[in-house]
C-alpha cells in the first residue's frame, strides 16, 4: 500500500464528479413524489448547470487537449481521457433528461391543462393571433444574415437561440444559400395562445412563431429548411491583476468578449439534416463530439415562466415564509441582544431579514459611526445596497469590499459598485490575483459604555433571492476576540497591509489549509491514543487532494469521518485500509445545500467552525476566505445535534457515494420514519412560530414580525436558479 495515499485510484475526477452531481438534480426531475411544475424546474435547473460546466469546465479542458497539455491531476486522467469521459457522460445524462421530459413530465403537464404547442397544432384563431404578434413585434427586430462565399459564418453570441434558414432560388447560380436569423434576447421564449384560461394553458415558443411566418423575410424565395439551433462559448474571463492599471475597466472590456469566446458545444434539432450538422460544426470550428441533438424543446430554460405560472400553484411546492426566531421576534432592540450572546439564524428556514434589518437599522441609528463589509453576490435589487448607500448618505463611514470578479455576476457588481461609490461608500476592489469570497459584516457603534463591534460572518451571500433558495449559516456575535480580529482583517484588506494578528479565524489563502490539515492529524492521533475522534464536515465541494490524503491517514487510524458534500468529491470512499471509515452523503433537495460546517471531535472537547469555503484549492490558496469558531455551547450543540446529525439521518434526499464513484439514493427503512432533513428543518422553524403565535394570544409582548423583503426581479431565463457556481 502506498502509505502516502498517492494512488491515483483513490482520487475520483473533479469533472466527472461534476456530473454525477447534475446527475442527481435529474434524479430530482425524475422522482414522481415531486410536484410536477418541481420536475420541470429540476430539468431546467439540470440545463442552466450544463451550460455553465460547458462555459467554463470543458472550455478550459478543450484548451488543454488543443495545446497538447500532458498535465494530469491527482486522478492520473489526461485532458484528452477527461475530455472524452466528459462527452460521453454528458450525452447519457442529456438523453436520460429527453425520456424524463417525453415520456413522463410533458404526458403529465398536458393531463394537468398546460399544453406545448408546435405551429402545426395551432388552431385558426390561434394562428391569425400568432401572425399578427410576429407583424407587430418580431418581424421588426429580426435581421437575416447571409451565409455563401461572400459572407463568411456570423460571430453567434453565447446560449443565443438562432435558426439557419435554407433557402432555394430560382435566380441563383446556387441551388440553396444559407440565412441565420438570431432571435433577439428581448423577445420572450415563450407565449401564451390567446382562450387560455381556467385549468387549461397553451403555450408556444416563439421560434416556432418565427418559423411559421419566416417567408415574410425572404419574399421570392421557397424556403426549403428551418433548424433551431444554440452554441455554447468558453465565458471565463482572461484577467492578469498585475497587468490590469485599471480593474474595474479591464473587467468591463473582458465581458464585452465573454459572448465572443471560443465554441465549446453546438446544440440543434433532432430533425436537423446530418449535412446542416457537419455544416455547423465546420464553420464553429467543432466535432461531432461537441454536437448535442435534441427533441423539442432545445432549451427547456425557455420553459421556465410556466414554473413559476400564477395559474398552478397547486402543481408547485407549497410556499415557503422564513421564520423569525421567538427570541429575536421578543427583542426590539437587535443590538442590545447582541451584547448579551450571540445569534446563530438558519436560512432560509430562518429569515435573512434578520441581517438586512440589522444593516437598515445600522444606516439610521445615530450611535452607529462605520459599516464595513464584503459583497460577493448581492443580486438584482439588494436592499443590503440600499441600506449601505443611505447609511453613507447620512454621514457614516461605510466601506464595502466589492468583488467585481465573481463568476457571471461581475456586470451586476459593477453597476452596484458605482452606485455605491456615488452615494459615497468608499468602494475597495479586495487584493490583486485573489477573489475576496468571505462574507463579513461590521457595525461599529458607539454604545453607552464604549465602542462596540457587531458582527455577522456568514457562510452566504448579502442576497435576498438566494437566502430564499439556499441553506446556509449567519453568526452574530458581539464577542470581543472574533470581532476584534474582522475588524483587523478588514484593515489588512482595505489597507494591503501584512497579515498580522490573527489566531482564531482561519482565513485563506494565509494559514486556512494549514489549520484544516493540522485538525485533521489532530483527530488522526487522538483515535491512535484511543480518545475520542471524529469528523463531520459539510461543504459544496471536496477537491484538494492534501485535505483528502490527510483524511485518508485519519480513516486508516480509526477515525469515524462523515462528509456532506453537495457536489464535486474527489474522495473515494470505503476503499480497504485507506478510507473504510468515511461515508460519504450528498442530498439535493428544495433548497440548494450551501453552508459549510466543519466539527472536530478534537478528545472530547470538541471545536466546530463555518466557513464561505470550500475544501478546494482555489478557496484555500486562490480566495480571501474566512472560517470561523463557534465557542457558544448552545450554538455548538444546535450545530452538532440539530443540524449535522438530522443530515446524517436524512435518508430521503440523501444519496451515498460508492467506491466506484457512483451514488446510490438512501431509502427509509420498512420499520422506520423517514427522515428528510430540509423537512425538519421547516418543521423545526413551523414548531417555534406556533409557540410564537399560542404566546402572543396569552398576550406575552412579542414585537410584530415585519413583512419579509419583497423578492427581487426575476432573473434571466438561463438562471433558473441563481446559482453561485462554486462547482467550478
């Protein structure tokens, strides 16, 4: 055995990892316990993740086989093996996403009234309705673009929706010429037919409008041929900090190329011709391997309004109202609250309002001097934005770490960070060649007796819309060692200074890998001396092949390892002698799983920290990261007991990772309940709005719970879920 634990068969490959994860988000579509509208979204869901895997993963990859790289990862798989490994992986999983969508979620939405019409199925009113929306508001915005020896292929932009339109004509020396006609991103995906109504729905794309009255482009001419199509780009952007005089604008100008990248996937229409194919593929540049053939619909994210369709809430989970928990919802005063203990809140079965009313507060109360914080993603409209901007507006210092690098929200960084710069936040862009990802919030306030630091680190996003979506961890804390060390983290960020004076937070890329792996060994030797050890660790993703040599060693000495990882892992676990003693579980369910919790038996005293990392190599030496202790013993046993463990025991939403790197779902036992964990969860929150409700009619002075935020505008179709794409 190779004590090192080198073996490439102990790793498993990150991209095929990858997609085992969007593997099991079909498996959510495929699951007839869902309600049915929830299949659908899990299909689009399933797709928007697909693209951005595309754009970035196997973008990167195909440059890596272009350039003829011999660099292999902890795997031992060349780009050329992983390349291929992807193709046919990706094609299995698209195809398994047709025969849910054909031959059970469309069947079911036609018995439920909502019908997918084709322009052959469309009736004579519905017809003379469809031409005259395409006479008044497509024709105009439509602009055909030749194709022949005189015009080379148009520059398609990324996830566009086109059609190339085969021609013949009589008065050409060709027998067929070529036409792309791009369907404008202003134009809706999807129509409602006119008599739609009361339990009965149709609805038609809009390409099969455009298709239906094409001819009116091409007046003379017999159109022979209409095939939709889509091409997928490489997205990333090529930004060298160092070489940057000017950030924010070199950020701008890579953008305005992220639609002009590099084809990395051409998607068309069943019915198209295998000569258009080659065609295609030939003027993109691509194989047959890139080429992707789907039935209808091409893009389920252009079936995304019917999800969120006003008309079926009955088809929908039912929705969700975050609580407030009895004892904040008993203080009126947040901050006096803070100075006696601190608050663990648990989104979104727990309101993130609770965070944005602490930084609404913070902006108008006249003790409060400076806010400091980091935004990441913040969304469309944020009142986290909002409330910094007032509170710089009336004459608090207010300093927000603005990363305008996070992956396809840097133009909505950038539009929030001038904004902020003109309300007069002072606007800091974090440190050159790192992505500041931790999540930090500062309050500094002159109380009564001194100035005090309030303090929330959390393991997501200053977003509504996610906290809505999204599992994850908010601690507020008024404890002078941890907020004393934020406040000098945000000195050493603002100011570029060395990293000094730091011992409880593990922040990256400075001593976070370090602290992890002496953890780790730590466990490791107090299972050799027989004491108690233990690790559970919940995270999105586990890459870093140190971390996961080092729980090799801890396994093969004995200690129990639980691992709850969304997505990617490149452990393999239950292997003989090397990693018998971990399990690992991932559970895709409702709410996208986010926060990271990591608890170290550490002898019978045991130590548990959150993070807004991963256990990945660019959070722990590519990111500013931050993990932070809990030291209160309750929050230490609500961690513990409530939430690791109830994940522990899901075996509804929970699938078990095999040696072989495939997952088996978990299925409750005959004689047991089920435990779903997101369920308890909401359980759990639902049982201490009862006790709120059965207090406040005994007439105990409870503050009135305010209205959550209202959510923000809903984002483009090709991000059903606004997914922070950790995964890449």
């Amino acid at each position: 055995m190779n004590n090192g634990f080198e073996n490439p068969a102990y790793f498993i490959n990150r991209e095929l990892s990858w997609l085992e994860f969007n593997s099991r988000v079909l498996e959510e579509a495929a699951d007839p316990t869902q309600p049915l509208l929830e299949r659908l979204r899990f299909l689009c869901i399933f797709s928007s993740n697909l693209d951005e895997f595309f754009e970035i993963r196997v973008a990167g990859i195909k440059q890596q086989v272009e350039n003829q790289s011999d660099q292999t990862g902890p795997d031992g798989l060349s780009p050329e093996e992983v390349f291929d490994a992807i193709q046919r992986r990706a094609h299995q999983l698209v195809a398994r996403q047709y025969e849910i969508w054909r031959g059970e979620v469309e069947p079911l939405l036609r018995k439920n009234g909502i019908e997918l019409c084709q322009r052959d199925d469309l009736t004579a009113e519905e017809r003379s309705w469809a031409e005259r929306y395409f006479t008044d508001e497509v024709l105009p915005v439509l602009t055909p673009l030749a194709v022949d020896p005189s015009h080379p292929f148009p520059q398609v932009t990324n996830k566009s929706f086109n059609l190339i339109v085969t021609l013949r004509r009589p008065v050409s020396a060709h027998l067929a010429d070529f036409e792309i006609v791009q369907v404008p991103h202003s134009l809706p995906r999807l129509l409602t037919l006119p008599g739609s109504g009361q339990g009965r729905y149709r609805f038609i794309q809009i390409k099969e409008v455009i298709a239906l009255f094409l001819g009116s482009l091409f007046p003379g001419d017999e159109i022979s041929d209409i095939n939709a199509f889509r091409v997928t780009r490489n997205s990333d952007l090529y930004i060298d900090d160092e070489e940057a005089e000017n950030l924010l604008e070199t950020v701008e100008e890579e953008l305005r190329k992220r639609n002009r990248g590099n084809a990395v996937r051409l998607e068309i229409e069943e019915s198209c011709a295998p000569q258009m194919e080659e065609f295609l593929l030939k003027a993109l540049r691509l194989t047959k391997e890139d080429s992707y053939r789907h039935f209808e619909p091409l893009s389920f994210l252009h079936l995304l309004p019917i999800c969120a369709h006003e008309a079926f809430p009955h088809l929908r989970d039912r929705p969700w109202t975050p609580v407030i928990p009895k004892d904040l919802a008993s203080h009126s005063d947040l901050f006096e609250l803070l100075r006696r203990r601190d608050v663990l809140l648990h989104h979104p079965f727990e309101s993130f309002g609770i965070v944005v009313d602490l930084v609404r507060r913070a902006a108008v109360d006249p003790a409060v001097l400076a806010i400091r914080i980091t935004l990441y993603r913040t969304g469309g409209d944020s009142p986290i934005v909002r409330a910094l901007m007032h509170a710089a507006e009336n004459g608090k210092q207010v300093i927000a770490l603005v990363e305008i690098k996070a992956r396809f929200d840097e133009a909505n960084n950038i539009i929030w960070a001038r904004q902020l710069e003109e309300a007069g936040v002072h606007v800091v862009y974090g440190l050159l060649g790192l992505k500041t990802h931790c999540k930090m919030l500062e309050i500094i306030r002159r109380d009564s007796d001194r100035i005090r630091l309030y303090v929330q680190l959390g393991t997501g996003n200053y977003h509504v819309g996610t906290a809505r979506l999204y599992t994850d961890l908010s601690l507020l804390t008024t404890r002078d060692d941890l907020t004393k060390e934020v406040g000098t983290l945000f000195n050493i960020l603002t100011g570029l200074s060395r990293f000094h004076g730091i011992r409880k937070l593990l922040v990256a890329p400075f001593r976070m890998a370090e602290e992890f792996q002496e953890r780790i060994a730590a466990e490791t030797e107090f299972a050799r001396q027989g004491k108690p050890a233990r690790i559970i660790a919940k995270m999105n993703a586990l890459v870093d092949p140190e971390i996961i040599k080092a729980l090799y060693r801890a396994s093969a000495a004995g200690v129990r390892i639980d691992l709850i990882v969304r997505g990617i892992c490149c452990l393999r676990p239950g292997l003989p002698g090397v990693s018998e003693h971990i399990r690992v579980v991932s559970i895709v369910g409702r709410f996208l799983e986010h926060s990271r919790i990591f608890y170290f038996e550490n002898g019978g005293d045991p130590k548990i920290y959150l993070s807004s990392a991963d256990w990945m190599p660019r959070n722990l030496y590519r990111r500013i990261e931050v993990a932070f202790p809990v030291e209160d013993p309750e929050i230490k046993k609500r961690l513990k007991d409530e939430i690791l463990e109830t994940y522990l025991a899901d075996c509804v939403k929970a699938r078990v990772l095999q040696p072989d790197g495939t997952y088996l779902r978990l299925k409750p036992a005959p004689d047991r309940k089920p435990v779903q964990a997101q369920y308890q969860f909401r359980q759990l929150a639902r049982a201490q709005l009862a006790l709120d409700r059965l207090q406040s009619r005994e007439n105990i002075a409870i503050v009135p719970q305010r209205r959550p935020d209202p959510p923000p505008p809903p984002k483009e179709a090709s991000s059903p879920l606004p997914e922070e794409p950790d995964l890449f």
